[in-house]
C-alpha cells in the first residue's frame, strides 16, 4: 500500500525530528492534526450559522434546550452543564438571546435562587430551522472518509472523550465520578486521576483514582480504598469507565470462573493485585 503524502503538519512533524531526533512526537501525530482541523473546520461551520444570525455559542444553547423536549426549559445552572459552560460565562450568551427574542428567563418558583431558561416559539422555529443546514454542512466536510471511516473515527474520538468525561454521577459537594457497579467502586477519570495523582504523590501511571467504595461492594471485601490507584481490571488498562463497564459486562457472561483480578497502586506502596468476587451472569 502507497505511503499518503505528507501533509502540513506531517511536513512540520518531520522538521522536527530532523532538528530533534530524540523527542518522542508520536502523540503530536494526533494532537496536532485534530488542532489543525478544528482551525480549519470552524469557520466554514460558522457560515451556515451565520445565514441565521447564529454563531456556535448561540446554537449548542438553544440546541441544549430544544433536544430536552417541551416545554423547552430548565435553569441556568443545568443549562451551563449541557453547554459545557459555567454559569458565568452563559451569562452574557443567555443576555443576546434574550434580546434577540429567542430565550426567556424568569425565576423558578420552586427555588427563588434559581432561574429558568426557556426557549421562545422564534427560537424553536429558528433552530429548527438552522439544525438541518447545519447537520449538511458537517456530513459534506466529511464526505473525504467513506462512511466506514467516519464510523470509526467517531468512535475513537469517542474513547477518547470519556478518557476526560467519564460519567456524571453526583457523589456531593460538586465530585462527579464514574460509577462501576459490579466492583462497588466510583472513580476519577482518568484525566482528573493524572491531575489528583500528582498533588498525593502517587507514581506518574496511567489509572483512574477510586473515589469512593461501596461498603458491601466486591472492592471493599477486597480491601480497596479511597485513594488507591486503579490500573486495570482482568488485564483491561483502566482508561475509561464504560470501557471498563463493558468488559466486566461481557466477562460476567462468558467466564466460567466468578473472580476477576485488579491491579492497583496505594501511595507509597509497590503495584498491588487483588481478586474480587464477581455476581453470577443474569439467567
């Protein structure tokens, strides 16, 4: 198979390696290339925005609120985290709708502190309208991969993604962590665990630290603690929660022995192994 040509950033990868042959530039493969794309693709997703007096910002908010279904509300603070915003910074967003007649905010009667974000039969109309120009535009920039391709490079960007989402379970005061039910455990992901890892001291491992445990759970039998370290679970590197969902899934309906074996690091301590009892596949 012919090698593809370069193209600009393997240009500039492979200037660097000229310069500097000792630095590893295999991560910068990807990362450089998705910044590169997302420098390119940005704008031309702006212009079928712009024939609605839509910018990016404007449309995930009133996207976020017209996927919810009617009456097409909820409070800001909700609506941040559909954004993937803080409140503060909706502010200003929520403002320019509002005076565009696409959004109103009025108070939450169940919580005088609250307030509801709802979305005007204008600003239905007009997402309803933009989301079909909008939804063309992405599949004709994508139309250099053949729908196979597209299939596979959206689920890679998919485990990539839940490696810094991981899950929205709320364990209070503002943790959220990743539940795993069949080992009773709730865990960091893994790009939170690299950032909590190195303020306690724990080796620079890949691993997703383990939040809290369930006091009648497989992991606390076993001795698993807040803090600890997880590496993998039968073998599976501990990247993501629903990887690891997954696998304990099919692993319960396919091993004949109810057990599985865990790896995992305690500050100060070498890599420790631990087996855990596992419940019987589901009939």
């Amino acid at each position: 198979m012919s090698q593809l040509p370069l193209d600009h950033t393997g240009q500039a990868l492979h200037a660097w390696h000229q310069r500097r042959p000792d630095l590893d530039l295999a991560p910068a493969h990807a990362m450089a290339r998705m910044r590169r794309l997302m420098s390119l693709l940005e704008p031309l997703l702006e212009a079928p925005l712009a024939r609605f007096g839509l910018n990016h910002s404007a449309f995930d908010t009133l996207s976020a609120l017209r996927r919810i279904g009617p009456p097409y509300h909820m409070t800001a603070s909700e609506l941040a985290t559909q954004c993937l915003r803080t409140q503060a910074t909706l502010t200003t967003r929520i403002a320019r709708l509002e005076r565009d007649g696409l959004v109103t905010r009025s108070a939450d009667p169940d919580d005088g502190r609250a307030v509801i974000i709802s979305l005007t039969d204008r600003g239905l109309q007009l997402i309803d309208e933009a989301a079909p120009t909008y939804l063309e535009t992405e599949r004709l920039l994508l139309t250099g991969l053949d729908n196979t391709e597209r299939d596979q490079l959206a689920q890679t960007l998919q485990r990539l993604l839940l490696t810094f989402e991981g899950y929205d379970t709320d364990l209070g005061h503002n943790q959220h962590t990743g539940a795993v039910p069949t080992l009773g455990i709730w865990l960091e992901s893994l790009h939170r665990s690299i950032q909590l890892r190195r303020t306690v001291g724990l080796p620079d491992q890949p691993g997703m630290i383990i939040a809290a445990v369930d006091p009648d759970s497989p992991a606390h039998q076993a001795g698993l603690t807040p803090g600890d370290l997880l590496i993998a679970v039968d073998g599976t590197p501990a990247r993501s929660v629903a990887i690891l969902n997954q696998h304990l899934d099919t692993t319960i309906q396919q091993a004949t022995e109810h057990t599985i074996e865990i790896q995992f690091i305690r500050q100060g301590d070498e890599n420790r192994t631990a087996t855990l009892p596992l419940p019987q596949p589901a009939a």
